[in-house]
C-alpha cells in the first residue's frame, strides 16, 4: 500500500494555504517567507519560485495575486490571460496590465478593474 501524507490546507479570503514538509522547501531551495506557486499535476508537485527580482516581497505577493486573479477571470486559460495581460486596457489609461505591476498604486487600479470584468460591470 503506497503510503499517504495528509497535508494542512487553510483558506484565507479566497486564497489556499498549503503546509508542505519543511524537506520539500529546503530542497527546493526555496526560502522562509517567499511566495511560489503549488502546481499539482499528474500526482506530482511543482513548486515555482515567485520572486520577480528585486522588489519587495510584499510587491511580489501582490504581482502573484494579480496573474492569479487574472487566470480566474479566463478560467484557466493561461494564453488568454498571458495575451490580455500585454494589452493595452482603456480602463487602465491605454497601459497594459503588465505595465501596471511596478507600484503599489497601479496594482491597485488594475485590481479594480479586474474585478469590474469578473463583476461584468463594465459597460
């Protein structure tokens, strides 16, 4: 019988937090604090780095928040997301969204407008 290990999830306003064995971060080189993304595929667990290179880690959250955010609204399509996310949007002044993750003001905005497209509150 394969053995089971039963690993801790906790939501947070919309969001899963996932305990792993400290032997997995470690070895994956990660470190205490960063942010990465859980992908479980296949039965196994890719662990991606979130860092984005010298910025803040609360700015590195925020960018993750944004891209996850933004997935959600194409439903998972990662083209559709990464297309949309090098567009210029009108609502964000002609700037595309990825232009829009350098402050913590534009972040701001393009969450706003994120959540009026997945409200459908944009006329």
């Amino acid at each position: 019988m394969p053995s089971r290990r039963i690993m801790k999830i906790r939501v947070f306003e919309n969001e899963v937090f996932i305990a792993l064995p400290l032997r997995v971060l470690t070895d994956s080189g990660l470190k205490d604090g960063q942010l990465i993304q859980v992908t479980v595929e296949d039965g196994s667990i890719i662990l991606n780095s979130g860092e984005q290179g010298g910025r803040g880690h609360d700015l590195d959250g925020l960018v993750a928040q944004i891209h996850m955010q933004a997935l959600d609204l194409f439903e998972g399509d990662e083209a559709a997301r990464d297309r949309w996310m090098r567009s210029p949007i009108r609502a964000l002044g002609w700037k595309s969204p990825n232009q829009m993750l350098q402050s913590l003001e534009d972040i701001e905005a393009l969450r706003l407008v994120i959540g009026r497209l997945d409200r459908g509150s944009f006329p």
